[in-house]
C-alpha cells in the first residue's frame, strides 16, 4: 500500500515486538518495566526490504524476521505495549517517520494517540475466528508449527488485553473509516483503503497496483 502511494512505512507493531525480543534475548525478567523502557529508547534496529521487496528487519545487525513474528514474541509484545515507559521511549521514533510525500502507519493506537491529526484514520477489522485463519495459514506458510485453537485463544486474550488496558488501549477513534474485512481478499482490502486515500489526498501517486 505504502508503496503503491509512494509513501513511507511505519509498522509499530514491530517495534514493540523488537523490545519484548530484547528484553528476551538481554534475559530481562518478563516484569522489567523500567529494563524494557531502556531497550526501547536505544534499540539498534534498522528496517527495509529484501531482494524479493519483502520486509526486512534487523536488530542489532541480525535478521529477526522470523523470531519478530512468532507467537511468544506477539505474546510479549502485547504485555510490553501496556507498560507507559515503553510507549512514551517509542513515540518520538514512531513520529518521526512521518515524512513527506507521506505515511502510512499500522498499529493500535496510530490514530487515537501517535498521529491523532492523521489526514485519515482507518480501522481495520476482522472477525476473531477469520483472523486466526489468516494467521494460521501465514505461520504455516513460514513452515511454523501451530495450533488454530490454540491461536484462537491467544487472539481473544490479545484483543481483550488491548482494548481494556489502561495506557492506550484499542480503540475505533469517532474520526476513523471502519473497514470490516472479514470477507474481503488482500487485494480489495488494499484497494479499498487505496482508494479512501486518493479521495482523501488527491495529490497521492497513482502507480502500479500490482
């Protein structure tokens, strides 16, 4: 998408999953609020894309690609994301790829706490039962063994847990186009949200789709 527009990309899901893997790999204890804030405001990380135009992530100069999107790293992610320290260590380096021509940033709070002036807010949603589908085959994919129930189950809690915690919690902001994409292909999602950014930004680049 970020590409298609010609814009810059900021996933900061990744960025709290990158901590709670430092802090796994640095042995902090799964409790180390201030240990994780620490990591988080001198994380050596460097993002960008392989030969194939697939993300690519390196923390302190090794590919983590594969251990970013496991379970237990998610897991972590989502109990670190609730700490305020780690956030606030976070924000500015999240703001600060809001660069011309533009951005498009996913994560939980984009709209409501990181970019609340953002030009558009969309959340995007999808049945529980369709997400762990679409996360099973994915793991799979990567040649991970996993469980669809157990998935399941670990999606409810994540979801329960960011939407009920304290410090910016999952939420559709009064401002943000819901786009419900339980029944929709990657494609019509992507160009779904496409086409919301060129109606709301004309001046958008308009190349390939493919």
């Amino acid at each position: 998408m970020a590409r298609v527009l010609g814009w810059n990309l900021l996933d900061s899901g990744a960025l709290y999953r990158l901590v709670a893997l430092a802090g796994m790999r640095a042995g902090l204890a799964p409790d180390d609020v201030a240990g994780h804030a620490r990591l988080a405001a001198s994380l050596d990380v460097q993002f960008g894309m392989d030969d194939r135009g697939d993300e690519q992530v390196r923390l302190a100069g090794a590919d983590v690609m594969r251990d970013l999107r496991a379970e237990t790293t998610g897991e972590a992610a989502s109990r670190v994301a609730a700490w305020q320290p780690v956030r606030s260590a976070l924000l500015g380096r999240q703001r600060a790829f809001a660069e011309p021509p533009g951005l498009v940033a996913d994560g939980r709070d984009m709209g409501s706490i990181v970019f609340r002036d953002a030009g558009l807010k969309i959340f995007l949603t999808a049945t529980p039962e369709e997400r762990a589908r679409r996360r099973y085959n994915q793991l799979k994919e990567k040649g991970l063994s996993v469980s669809l129930a157990a998935l399941s189950a670990e999606i409810a809690e994540r979801d329960r847990r960011d939407t009920t915690r304290a410090v910016a919690p999952l939420v559709a902001v009064p401002d943000a186009v819901i786009v419900d994409s339980t029944a929709l292909s990657i494609e019509e999602v992507v160009g779904r949200v496409i086409a919301l950014a060129r109606q709301r930004f004309p001046g958008a680049a308009r190349g390939s789709e493919a």
